[in-house]
C-alpha cells in the first residue's frame, strides 16, 4: 500500500541520516574506526543470517562463494565504514553525508569506462552538475570550517569511490540462485571478520 512504501521510505530516510550522527559520537568519543566498522557489520551480519536461517537461506560456504563475501564484504563494507569513522570524527557530518552522496556518480563513470554502460549525454550532464555542486560545496576555502580539512575530505572520497567499484563487483560476480538475504549476511559477516 502506499502508506507503507512511504513508512519504509521515512524510517529507512532516518536510519540513513542517523547513521552519519551516531559515526561521528562514536568517532569523537574515541572508537576506534576498524572496531567500530568491525562491530557494525558483525552485529548487522548476525541479524541479517538469523532472519535468512529463519526463512530458509543458507550462504553457501564453497571457495568461489567465500571469495566474492570476501571481496564483497572489504570493498562495499570495511574500508569505506572504517574511512568514513576517521573522516567523520574531522569534518561536519554533512559534508561526509554529501560525500557518500557521490557514489552513484562515480558508479556511472567506471561503468562507463568498463564499457558496462553506453555513454548518455543526460547522464554525463547529470554526472556533471553532481559533481559539480558537491565540489562547490566543499573546495571554496569558506565552505570548511577549517581549509585543512580539505585533506580529510579527499580521504572521505574513498569511501564512495569503494561503494562504486563494489557496485560494479556486485553486477558482473553476483552468484546466481542465492538469496539476497544470505548473500547480504555472509557479505556483512566478511567485513565484520575483516
């Protein structure tokens, strides 16, 4: 129904801004950024193989399986939760928030470059004016608090960058006859593990 496509959109719209919040508390409260990302996917990987289990999907455990969690799990999950707690605890929320917004862009762009996707005038305008106005927001040296935290936001940069090619992994490696519930449970677990 419609009212509850727009319940989901809220809670999820809420949980995805909250997220950044409780990153940066945790961050200036000194958790460490490899514990914290560990923590956060471990424990949303054993919610996640609880409810799969329930419904009866078992992650395969085979060696191409293991392998693409593994890849999965350190591209699209570790390295850029653990980037995005060190960078978040150095510049405002928001600006990390908007820099997480460029991994659609970026994702266009190596698929691009792949050849996965034909070039689109649209597109590359869209491309364009989105990277164009998350640069007008944080390279002005009065958009920053702080003109050193410049540095800290190319770091953050790693973090769409990893979303992006986990985006593209995910496309072409995503083992058939799985269900996306175990698959996402043994991805979260992987980088709880990494």
């Amino acid at each position: 129904s419609p009212g509850l496509v727009l319940g989901l959109l809220l809670v999820l719209g809420t949980n995805w801004g909250l997220g950044f919040s409780l990153v940066k508390i945790a961050a200036n409260a000194g958790v460490p950024a490899i514990g914290y990302a560990c923590w956060m996917n471990a424990g949303a990987g054993l919610v996640l193989l609880a409810v799969a289990l329930a419904r009866g999907h078992v992650p395969p455990l085979d060696r191409t399986h293991l392998a693409y969690y593994l890849v999965t799990g350190v591209t699209a999950l570790a390295i850029p939760s653990a980037t995005m707690v060190i960078v978040v605890g150095r510049v405002p929320v928001g600006v990390m928030a908007l820099i997480v917004t460029l991994s659609p862009i970026f994702t266009y762009g190596f698929s691009m470059v792949l050849r996965l996707e034909g070039f689109s005038a649209r597109n590359a305008l869209g491309m364009a004016l989105g990277l164009g106005g998350a640069l007008l927001i944080v390279l002005p040296r009065a958009s920053l608090p702080d003109p050193e935290m410049g540095w800290w936001v190319a770091l953050g940069i790693v973090t769409p960058l990893f979303y992006a090619g986990s985006n593209i992994y995910i496309a072409l490696r995503r083992p058939e006859g799985v269900h996306s519930l175990a698959l996402a449970a043994a991805m979260q677990l992987s980088a709880g593990a990494a």
